[in-house]
C-alpha cells in the first residue's frame, strides 16, 4: 500500500511538474504575445508620428511658398496708407520716400516701389548715413528686377557703395550676381557669386546659389555654378542637400509662375530682404529630408 502511495505521489508530482511546464509555457507566449502587441502598438505610434511630422513639415513648406509668392494686397495697407498720405503733404522728404518705397516693398507692389523710390534715387547722397543709402539703393536694384527693368537695375547698381557687413556684403553679391546674369554678364555673374559664398557654411551657400538659379541658367552660367558648388559638398549629405535646393527652387519657380509677377517674402529693410523666402524655404526642406526617407512624400521627383 505504502509503495502503491509513494507511486501515486512521484505520478502526482511528475503531474505537476507537467502542469506547471505547460503553465509556464503559456505564460511565456502570452508574454510574448503581449510584448510582440505592445512592440507593433509602438512602431504604429511612431509610424503616426512620422506621417504627423511629414505633413506638419509640407504644411510648413506650402505656408512658405504661398508667403514668398506673388501676392499683391487689394488697395494699401495702414502702414503704405499713412507713410503716402506723409508724402503728399511733403513731397520732396527724402525720408517719407523711402518709408513708402519701403512700405510698399512690404506689400509686393513692386511697381509702386519703384516708380516712388526713382523719385529719390539721384538726390540719395543727402542721406548722411551710408546704411540707409545702401539700403535705398538696393530696395530700388531689386524692385527693377522685379519689374524686369534689368538695364535700370543695373545702372542703380552701379551707384551702390559696397557695405563693410560680412553678411550685407554676401547679400550685395547675392543681388549683383542676379543683375549681372539678368544683363547676360555670366563672367561678372559668376564672379558675384564666388564672393556671396566665400566664407560661408554649405548650406548657407547652397541656399544663396539656389536664389540666382534663374539668373544662372538665363545668362548660360548653371554649369559652372553647379560644379562649383559640388566641389563644395564636402559629403553624400551635402550632395543630397545640394539637390534638394535645386528641386526647392524648381517648385518656387513653377509655384510662382502661375501668379502675375515674381516677389519674395516680406521683408523690412533690405538687409537680407532678397534671401528671406528662399533661406527659409530651403532650411524647412532640409530640415525635412533629414527625416524623411524620400522626397516622393512632397511629390518632388520628376
């Protein structure tokens, strides 16, 4: 009887030693299971995540082509409104002028701009101080272009007096580069664009060759522009940045093609009013190629 009990108990123990394996083992699944769900839970959530940044990053693409495209307001703005209605009580104010001519730049009415700031344009020297003389001249350079007065443009050009500025003097070349190329001079073109870029980081000159693309390509200059800046591109990296500002610069061409007249962003002076809307375009771009794994989600290729 006694071995009969001890048979039962290894049986019963041997029992358990099963049941506790097949308990442990089923645990051990759905674990794993649960594990496996929670791993597919958080590549889900990420992969949310992504797609949110990719359209957070194309929203913030589209909202800066639309702000740097042509788009000129109904009537005046209050600031354009007041500094015209100053000018009419005081015609001849050198100040008032280029106030206006400032204002109006702000709003993309080019026309305007110009034609106001040629009023100003041979008494300029009775600024007193070189900034604002610069400025003037520069905001009146750049209007022309805009209103394919290219020959004009140049000749304002020609009284411009070279900014001691590292980065007024790279924008000076930026738009001497332009005016030159829109003259047909790819030498002096060129050459402009050298000393925009000298100096600077790749991306920066990345972001100021792809602002005189069309210019370049206008006076038979891309070529050499384009080797130039591949000598520059130190990596892969740069190499594919390098492309993508080309490609930004296809699509604010063709995107402000369909609109009446050309116009960068809104600016406040100057300064760096040529570069606004492409550097930040472009910086937005590279921001998203480095998290993105194509350029297909913007639908870029071809």
């Amino acid at each position: 009887m006694s071995e009969l009990r001890q048979r039962k108990g290894e049986m019963s123990a041997e029992a358990m030693d099963e049941k506790d394996q097949e308990i442990a083992r089923l645990k051990a699944q759905l674990e794993a299971k649960e594990s496996n769900q929670s791993q597919e839970v958080v590549e889900t959530a990420k992969e949310l995540s992504e797609e949110e940044r990719t359209k957070q990053m194309i929203d913030e693409i589209t909202s800066a082509l639309k702000k740097s495209a042509p788009n000129q307001v109904k009537g005046l703005s209050n600031e354009a409104k007041i500094a015209k209605d100053k000018l009419m009580a005081d015609p001849f104010n050198m100040e008032l002028i280029f106030h206006l001519g400032l204002a109006y730049g702000q709003d993309s009415q080019w026309d305007k701009c110009m034609n106001v700031l040629l009023k100003g344009w041979k008494r300029v020297r009775e600024f007193q101080d070189a900034g604002v003389r610069f400025e003037f001249l520069c905001l009146l350079a750049q209007a022309s272009q805009k209103e394919n007065k290219f020959r004009q443009a140049l000749a304002v050009l020609q009284d411009v007096e070279e900014p001691e500025d590292d980065e007024l003097r790279s924008n000076f070349e930026l738009l001497r580069c332009q005016i030159y190329c829109n003259n047909g001079n790819m030498q002096k073109g060129l050459q402009a664009l050298n000393k925009a870029i000298e100096g600077q980081g790749f991306d920066k000159a990345a972001a100021l060759w792809a602002n005189c693309l069309g210019p370049l390509k206008k006076a038979g200059g891309y070529d050499v522009s384009k080797s130039t800046m591949l000598a520059l591109a130190k990596t892969p990296e740069d190499k594919d940045k390098l492309e993508a500002m080309e490609k930004l610069s296809a699509l604010r061409d063709e995107y402000h093609a369909s609109q009446s007249k050309p116009v960068t962003n809104n600016s406040k002076k100057y300064g760096t009013a040529a570069l606004v809307g492409v550097v930040v375009m472009a910086f937005l771009y590279l921001l998203y190629l480095l998290e993105a794994e194509s350029l297909s989600k913007l639908k870029l290729k071809g």
